[in-house]
C-alpha cells in the first residue's frame, strides 16, 4: 500500500482527502490510500512516521507549514527561500520538503492580474502567506503585510485608508478570517473604499464567497477563491510523489 496523507489541525475544513480519494478511485489506484492526521501537536508527528511505514508523502496545512521542517531531512530551493513547507516526499527513507502553494497561487493568480496590479497588500503572516509573498516578489509585485498588530513586517488593519487601498490594487487573504464554520467572519477593512480597479484573492475555498469577497464584489472589484490554487497545488504533490 502506497499511503499518503494531510497533516495539520483541526482538519474539519480538509479538502485533501476527498479529492486524492476521489482521484484513486477515478485512476483505479487500490493500492493508494489518503488519510488525514489532525495532530494537536506537531511532536506527534513523531509517532505517525513511526507506525505509518508505507507513508510515500504528505501534505501539510494551518499551523504546521513552518513547524514542519524540524521532521524534513532536505528541502527545495523554495522552501529554503520561504521558511514554510506543504509537502513531504518520502523517498529512500528520506524526507524532502517542498512548496507547492508556490506553483498553484502563482498559476491560477496569472489569468487575473492587470498592468496597474504593481502593490499588493497580504492580510496574515502565517505559512500561507510565505508563499503568496515569495510568487508577487518572482512577478515584481510590491508587498504590504497586514496584521492585526503593527510590526516591524507589517502594518495594523486599522491602518489600511483609502489613501493606501489607492496605491494596492490587490488583496490576498492567507488568513483563516471567514473560513466555514465562521462565515460571519472577515477581516477588518474599509471595503467601501474598494473599486473595480481592484482584485481580491482568498485562499479560503469554503465558503467558495466569504464576506471578504462579497464585500469586494459589492463594490465591483474582480474576486477569486482558493479553490483553483488547491487543486494546483494537489497535483503538484502527486507529481512530486511519483517523480
């Protein structure tokens, strides 16, 4: 048996699994198995890697993308570059770590990006937006962090004006702000200062419109969801496994 699987937790919003299973049974893989490891704590990774001995690779998702290269033994040129790691190959007993975030979010960005899309405002400092970062910095697209507090890497939300939203035509949420079940939710901008100049990219795909995209939507700014970038991402991966 050839076992894969999604580490990270909770793992109650995974889309991982349905899709590589799905994607077995459509191939006619029965020696291929996908499993989600929600470990509260990453040390338990430790065991996993233990009792799971046909583990060939595994993804990683919130909050581990940076915890995880304590347990890699190499890691890609991207990884090294970015600090944040969302897949695992197992080959010959070693484990290398790869980004393959990197090549989704570029490629199903590409297709809506325009000549004034030049500054780029990334709400969250996580390991997602390690990768978002890495992509507009390759396609020299200037970078605002935004956070909800000021640090030396970014600024509050509360200071995100009109004046700023003037000069940043594009909007990446890497944060969790709107995910299901708290679709309510959203982060703290001045949406009423948004225009069709504008585009919005949420790395969250459930729900496929969170408030953050239906608020740049009301104001007529161009909106694209996770979802495309997850599938990217995932055969990556399975390319990765097989190569």
């Amino acid at each position: 048996m050839r076992r894969f699987g999604l580490l990270g937790y909770p793992l109650s919003h995974s889309f991982s699994q349905k899709y590589f299973t799905e994607k077995f049974a459509r191939l006619g893989l029965t020696d291929c198995v996908y499993e989600n490891f929600s470990l509260p704590d990453i040390a338990a990774l430790s065991d996993v890697l233990q009792s799971k001995k046909d583990l060939r690779g595994f993804n990683i998702t919130i909050p581990y993308k940076k915890q995880v290269l304590a347990f890699v033994d190499e890691v890609s040129p991207v990884v090294k570059a970015i600090g944040a790691c969302n897949c695992v190959n197992i080959k010959d007993g070693k484990r290398i770590g790869h980004n393959t975030d990197v090549v989704g979010f570029e490629q199903s960005l590409r297709p809506f990006l325009k000549a004034h899309h030049t500054r780029a405002l990334v709400l969250g400092t996580g390991g997602a937006s390690a990768a978002v970062v890495y992509v507009l910095q390759q396609l020299g697209i200037a970078v605002q962090y935004v956070s909800r507090t000021a640090s030396e890497q970014a600024i509050a939300y509360e200071q995100v004006d009109e004046a700023l939203l003037s000069s940043h035509h594009l909007i990446v949420n890497t944060t969790p702000l709107g995910m299901y079940p708290n679709v309510e939710e959203c982060p703290p901008l001045p949406y009423q200062c948004l225009t069709p100049l504008h585009h919005l990219y949420d790395l969250i795909y459930n729900p496929a419109e969170t408030r953050f995209l239906a608020n740049g939507k009301a104001r007529g700014a161009s909106v694209q969801n996770g979802q495309e970038m997850l599938v990217l991402q995932a055969e990556e991966s399975w390319r990765i496994w097989n190569s």
